[in-house]
C-alpha cells in the first residue's frame, strides 16, 4: 500500500470525517479497492476513527461546537446501538443489510441536499441593519 | 439557536451504534439528521456526531476485536495522513456555510447509496 495513493485516502478519510461527512466510506472504499475483505475493511475503518475523531473533537470543542452535557447520553444509548448492530451484521446476510443501508441513507441525503435554505433568512434580516449604517 | 436536548442525542447515539456495529461506518447518516431535528445548526450537530462515533467506534472497534478483527497494521500506514486530514477538516468546519455543509453531506449520501445499490 505504499505511495500517494494511500496518503490521499487517509487524508480525505481523516478530513471527511472530521467533518462528519462520512469520512467511513471513503475509507471503506480505498481498503476494498487494494483487495481488503469487507469485515477486515470495516474494522479498520473504526479503529482509523479513534484517533482522527479525537483531533476533531478537540478542535472542534475549542471552537465551540461542542456541547459536553449532552453527550454521555448519546455514548451510552449508541454503545448500546453499537453492540447490537455488531450481533446484527453477524448474523443477517451483508447484501440486504448493505441495501436497507443504501436506500436509508438515499433517503436521508436528498432531504439534505433539497432542504430549505436557512442562512438566507439570516442575511435578510441583517440587510435593513447594514442599510441603516 | 434551538439546543440538542438529552433524548434527542441519545436516539442520536443509539441511531448511529446501531449502523456503526452492524456496517462499520454510516453512523454520522443516521445521527446528523436526528440532530439537526427541530433547527439545530447544522455545523454543531456534525461536530457532535464526530464525538458521538468517536465513542461509538471505540466499543465497535472492541467488539470486532472479540470477533477477531485487529487490523492494525492497516491502520498504522493510513493514519499520520488520517490526523493530518482531521486537523484541515475540523479547522474547516468552523468556516463552513451551514447550508453548504448540509447539501455538500447530501450529495455524498445518495452517491454512497447509489454505489452500494448498484454494486
């Protein structure tokens, strides 16, 4: 795996991710490609996140995009999610599993990309504001 | 700007555990949009989904142990460009358009669902 091609990867992997834009895929993408089995793939993407997401995490809280009070309730109910999604994928057939994914995250991406901008709300508003001075 | 409350980050969580454990990746798709539930800025939920799977990867990354999966050396080679990656990335989403980041998420999920399907 050596050369520019695996340094590209981990580099979108870790900047994607940082962002949570799905840093996993891309990840999940490279490994597959150089011939890397689907469970070995998704084992390593996990382990790549650990310490990508903690650089994030703290760039991110010193930016203030952290809210601290919330999150313990989230790591608690998603280790549980986690731990049966694990029992999950060992035991239901990877392809239908991989289809109800893909049509999910369709599903949630066009909301995305359609949804109502809200940012221009906030420039008009400020627009009489900026005129006045 | 609406705040996220407690139960909407734990289905968050357990959203995100449940597609992290059983794919290994995808969690952020489920969890960013439960986030963002009831006008969240958008740039905080995806930081907080970072955090949230930063947990969650770690007892994914246990169970796949138990199951025989340690792919370290795999790891090693990608990770210094990974770090160096997550340091422009998360510098980036501080600066990023909030309905950008939003579409730019979106384009990437049904490119993502699109490619499984049609694999």
């Amino acid at each position: 795996m050596n050369g520019f091609i695996p340094l590209a990867a981990g580099f979108l992997a870790g900047a994607a991710g940082a962002m949570g834009l799905g840093g996993g895929f891309v990840l999940i993408l490279y490994l597959s490609w150089v011939g890397i089995s689907a469970p070995e793939a998704r084992a390593a993407n996990l382990m790549f996140f650990i310490p990508t997401a903690l650089v994030s995490m703290l760039i991110n809280k010193r930016n203030g995009l952290i809210d601290s009070s919330v999150l313990p309730y989230a790591a608690a109910a998603g280790s549980i999610g986690a731990v049966v999604g694990l029992m999950i994928a060992d035991r239901i057939d990877p392809s239908l599993l991989g289809k109800v994914f893909a049509v999910l995250i369709t599903a949630v991406g066009i909301r995305e990309l359609f949804h109502r901008r809200t940012t221009k709300k906030k420039q008009a508003k400020k627009k009489p504001a900026s005129a006045q001075a | 700007m609406n705040e996220i409350s407690k139960p909407q980050a734990a289905a968050a969580g357990l959203a995100g555990g449940l597609l992290n454990g059983a794919f290994g990746s995808g969690g952020g798709s489920a969890a960013v949009p439960i986030l963002e539930w009831g006008g969240n800025d958008a740039k905080k939920c995806h930081a907080m989904s970072v955090a949230i799977m930063f947990f969650l990867s770690i007892v994914s990354t246990v169970g796949n142990i138990f199951l025989g999966y340690f792919p370290l050396d795999t790891v090693k080679e990608l990770l210094p460009a990974g770090i160096l990656g997550a340091s422009v990335g998360a510098a980036a989403l501080k600066k990023v358009d909030n309905d950008l980041l939003r579409r730019i998420f979106g384009v990437f999920l049904i490119w993502s669902g699109g490619r499984i399907l049609t694999q």
